[in-house]
C-alpha cells in the first residue's frame, strides 16, 4: 500500500517542495511505486510453507530415542505404582529421589547472599578460580604440569562440552584423526568424536565371559593402532560396565602407549565419585602427567557435586612447555567462541567456592565419600541377596565392578521380561543397575 501524504508535502510551494526532507520523501515515493512490492508489481512469491499448508519439514523423519535417556522416557509413562528406574545416570537416595549436597546448598547461599556479585559474560575460558582449582584437582596440588604452567584449562558446558570442545580442537590441529575407544564405552562418546570430525575405532575393553576387563585385548589392539593416534580412557568407574584396570596394569598402558606415541585423551567423570577418594581416583591420570608427556583431561561436576543440571566441566591439556600451552589456549578459544561464546557463570561459581574453603572441601570429601560407600554398600546388599536367593550363575561381577554402573550380564530379553513383567527399566544391554 502506498503511504498517505498530505498536499502540502507533495505540492506546496516550492520552497517547502524543493526542501531537503520533502525531496527524500519524494524520492521515496517513487521508489515504492516501481518497488517489486507495490500493489501494481507482480503477486510475491510464496513463502516456504506451501498452499496447502503442509510444512518443510513434512520429509523429516522421526529420530530414535537416546539409548539411555529413552529408559526414562519409557520410566515416566508406565502408569505402575512400583515401577523401578535403573537406567538413570545420577545418584538417588533411599527414597529414590534426586540429592543436592548440603555443601552445594551452603555455597550457593553463599553466593546468592553475596551483593557484590553480579552477571557479567565470563571470559572464553571461563572462571579462573574454577578452572586452576579443577587444574589442581585432577593433577595434584604439587603437579610440576602445573607448576611449570605446562597445563592449560577451559571452562566447559560438562564432560559432555568438554570432550566436544577437545574433539574439535584436534580435528584442527592435530595431525593424527583417529581416536580409538573402548568397546563397550558411554553411548555418547562415539558421537562427539564423530560430529567433530575424527574417525572412530575401538578397541577390546570389557571380556563378556569373566564380566571383567580384556586386558590382553586392550594392549594387543593399542600396539597395532597406528602411531600419534588418540586413545580415549576412561579415569576411574568405567562406564557402563563398572570394570577398572588395576594401577599396575595403567602402568602397563602407559609405558605401551608412549612407546607408540599414542596421545592419552581422559574422561573424568566420576572422580571421588568410585572409590570415595578424590585422590585414588585421579592416580591413572597422574601417572600419563608424571612421565612429562602429553595428554587431555576432560572433568564433569555432574556426578561427583551433583551438579547435573548446572552442566559444569572443565577441559585440561598438558603440554609440553609454557609456550605451547599458552598458544594451545589461545586456538581453544577460538573453538569455543563460535560454539557457545562463553560458559555459564553460576555452577561454576559453586564449585570455586567449595574448593578453594578449606572447611566446605573438607566437608564436600565427607558428603561425596558417604555417596561411594553407599554404592558400595548397595552392591554388596545385591550380591548377598542374588546368593540367599540361591541364584544360578557366579555374581560376583558385582562387587568387583566398581562405580554407579555394572553390566549385569542380563540379555536383551531378560531385560525386556523385567520391564514387562515387573515394570523394572534399565539399557538394553543390561547395564547401569
């Protein structure tokens, strides 16, 4: 539609036409009469939506549900009183309800009471306290890495963002693109490998026939993996299967992978979490950082502070000179500008706060070691009732798995008759009990 003018804009006098306003408005006018948007130019073209009303994306097809959080999705919609969700990757109480530590509760009080804090963007990298304190939590206070500012550390959206962000730095920059992972490994991992542009193999991790580790398999298919490439390891409480290498076959693993210069990539998800020391679990990694070499440390908050919802995680790359270090990080923020800018303030701030207090870390190790010997505890309790029960079949798979997951050695049709029949849900493959 043409917009209304008065007479006196159009044709006044001719000072007032010859103006400088009126002859940009006459200008304007004459634009919109030969504009393909006039009411006397051709109709406008369609939109995308079609006339029928059908949408663009009417093709598209339906995706399948997440293999573990499609166990919940399940969970929510049986309607039974007694139903049961094993699936759940996150600690629970007695009455099986979800637990915020007390030390979390306190610190956050802390935080919210505080008025000088406000909401400002974080840098690239995130919390400083956050990231040295985390630095120092998986490496040692006295780690020389640090010490030598060899280590380099970013903020990141959980393990999950963690591992993304390191995925996608060595896509750029590293010359090798092949990262070996366990077989079975967490259902995710082969995805941010995938989706960043690193090709996937595996190698033999979980022996089915003894529920324990293949540990002559792991090192026979590390020796033929192809020099430089990445090795994906899991720190402490493998999941899903529960099986831990002892520290001396770790040792075994080191010496293997630096002789073939196989750069180490950890996922530290659980620390504190499998055994209830913070330190025990953190010793497979600490062993790589020793030797001087090289590797990568992605950290998750979820677990261990119960920080699940607040997706807070680190990435830490040791290096070998301050130098590279520095411009490590500075190719890192690259990669996390585009991807999601800055990190999130808030949980971050949390965990900071609880590990540089010497009294709320100290009562944080009490709260996450009572969550350890819980587990612990449980799996016993399981164990012992399987034999009162007399049940067939050697158990004790369970109580040498160590952690929040345990393949139980169930099929997937064992698993679908418990589900059917008793309204208990857990993955498919039979583990994270």
């Amino acid at each position: 539609m043409r917009p209304q003018v008065s007479e006196t804009s159009t044709h006044g006098s001719s000072s007032s036409s010859s103006s400088p306003s009126n002859r940009r408005l006459n200008s304007l006018l004459k634009h919109l009469e030969t504009s393909p948007f006039s009411s006397s130019s051709s109709t406008m073209s369609s939109s995308p939506t079609s006339a029928n009303g059908d949408s663009v994306f009417a093709n598209i097809a339906r995706g399948p549900e997440d293999p573990i959080l499609g166990v919940t999705v399940a969970y929510n919609k049986d309607q039974s009183p007694v139903k049961l969700n094993l699936g759940v990757g996150a600690y629970r109480t007695e009455e099986g309800k979800p637990l915020v530590l007390d030390v979390v509760r306190r610190a956050e009080q802390l935080l919210v009471n505080d008025r000088s804090r406000v909401k400002e963007y974080l840098p690239i990298t995130g919390l400083s306290d956050f990231n040295k304190l985390s630095a120092q939590l998986i490496f040692g206070v006295d780690s020389p890495a640090i010490r030598e500012n060899r280590v380099t550390t970013v903020q990141c959206l959980s393990g999950t963002g963690s591992l993304r962000v390191g995925a996608e730095f060595l896509a750029r920059h590293y010359h090798q693109r092949t990262i070996y992972i366990p077989q079975p490994t967490w259902g995710n991992h082969p995805k941010v490998f995938t989706i960043a542009g690193l090709a996937v193999k595996y190698y033999r991790y979980y022996e089915p026939t003894t529920r324990g580790l293949d540990f002559q398999g792991l090192l026979e298919d590390l020796s033929s993996a192809p020099s430089g490439a990445i090795v994906l390891l899991h720190a402490c409480a493998h999941n899903p299967t529960g099986v831990d290498p002892t520290l001396e076959q770790w040792e075994q693993i080191r010496q293997l992978m630096r002789s073939r210069g196989l750069l180490p990539f950890f996922d530290s998800a659980y620390q504190g979490f499998a055994s209830g020391s913070l330190d025990k679990d953190a010793e497979p990694v600490r062993l790589f950082v020793a030797d001087g070499g090289e590797c990568f440390a992605a950290q998750s908050y979820a677990k261990n502070m119960g920080l699940y919802g607040e997706r807070v995680g680190a990435l830490s790359i040791v290096c070998k000179s301050a130098d590279v270090a520095s411009r490590v990080e500075s190719q890192l923020k690259l990669v996390i500008r585009p991807m999601y800018s800055n990190p999130p303030i808030h949980g971050a701030s949390i965990v900071a706060r609880i590990l540089k207090d010497r009294d709320m870390y100290g009562e944080w190790t009490v709260e996450l070691k009572a969550m350890a010997d819980r587990i612990i505890s449980m799996r016993q309790q399981l164990f012992d009732a399987l034999g009162a029960r007399g049940t067939p079949g050697d158990w004790s798979h369970i109580i040498k798995q160590i952690g929040m997951f345990t393949f139980t050695g169930l099929n997937t049709e064992q698993v679908s008759f418990m589900t059917k029949e008793f309204h208990i849900y857990m993955t498919s493959d039979g583990s994270k009990l």
